[in-house]
C-alpha cells in the first residue's frame, strides 16, 4: 500500500521540479515500530531492506531521476546488494535513511545508502543497478544514458566498496556450484579462468 501511494504521489511530482540534483544525498526519517521487529526484539533484517528500498525511491523522487530517466523509458533494476549490518535498531529508534548515486559506468549504476542516527551508523549498503529500456526490455549503457541526461556530469570515482562488490560478484559467479542430479551432485558452470579474467578486466 506504501509504495502504491508513494508512487501517485510521483506521478504528481514529476511535474514539479525537483529539489535536489541527481549526485545529492537524499535524506528520510523513520521509526523503528513494533512490527518492524524479530524474535530478538530489535528490527528484522529484512525490514532494513525495506527501509532501504523506501530511501532509494524517495531518491528518485526528489531527485531528476524520474522525470529525467523514467521520462526516456528508462528503469534501473537491483544486480546486487552488498550491506554491512553494523548496530542493532531497537524498538521506537529513530533512524535516517541517506541515499545517494555514487557513481556509475559502462554496466551500472552504483547507490550508496546508509541508515543512522547522529553519529551512530546503523547500517550501510551499496547497492549494483543496471539500467533497461523500457520499451525494448534491453540492458543499455549508463554512461550514453547519464550524456544524455546530464551533459558534462563526469561519473564520481568508484568507490572503493563499490569496486570490492564487482570482485564480490565475479568471485561468486565463478565459485558457485550450480546442484544438479537426483543426489545433489554439484557441478561447476563457470571456469575460474573466465572469472579470474573478468575479475582483471574490472581492475
């Protein structure tokens, strides 16, 4: 129900313009309720994704990301989440949520979100999007998409936990069996070569 109002209310902003710029940080406030909690009395793992995901799109929303992207029949589909729980939320916690585009490149676009109160760091995330055409369903290139949109905005320099989960993923994509057989035989579908090559190529 949350983002089906959340995104009426979109619809209506596109029309406004935006008040930050698409490399400013996005901030929302929240509370950690009741139902946001597990067996241990502090907030459910999976609710930080949720929160996360509130942020992202407030981001877009406050940001010329709908209007510019969004308005061109683009969308920007999570690849990869890599997040780092680093203190608990109890119950009735205030928190803010922080988002920001931190880069991008030829294959994605790079998010950084970080959940807070003060100066104690709740969590942090980074977050591998890739881009899609709308119409055609085809992946397309950040960087023709950002020149289109934003002409003479050079992409930040990658940060470095954006860099580790590019190796992250290229790391998995080579060691992860994929089980197949009756008795849970597992064989390997992707050379390690191919990943050690890939893993260069990002470097």
């Amino acid at each position: 129900m949350w983002f089906l109002l959340r995104f009426l209310i979109a619809l209506h902003i596109q029309k406004i313009k935006p008040s930050k710029s698409l490399l400013d940080w996005v901030f929302v406030e929240y509370r950690c309720m009741p139902w946001d909690l597990d067996a241990n009395i502090h907030m459910n793992n999976v609710k930080y994704l949720k929160y996360l995901e509130r942020g992202r799109v407030e981001n877009m929303i406050h940001t010329p990301w709908l209007q510019d992207m969004h308005g061109r029949g683009y969308k920007a589909l999570i690849a990869n989440t890599e997040i780092s729980y680093v203190k608990e939320i109890r119950p009735f916690q205030r928190f803010k949520v922080s988002t920001r585009i931190s880069s991008w490149d030829e294959k994605y676009i790079y998010m950084e979100q970080v959940m807070s109160h003060r100066q104690t760091v709740f969590t942090a995330a980074v977050i591998r999007m890739a881009m899609v055409n709308s119409k055609t369903k085809r992946r397309e290139s950040p960087m023709l998409a950002f020149a289109e949109i934003a002409p003479g905005l050079q992409p930040p320099p990658l940060l470095d936990s954006a860099r580790h989960l590019n190796l992250l993923v290229q790391a998995q994509r080579g060691e992860t069996p994929v089980v197949t057989g009756d008795h849970g035989e597992a064989s390997q579908t992707v050379a390690r070569t191919q990943a050690d090559n890939n893993q260069e190529r990002i470097q």
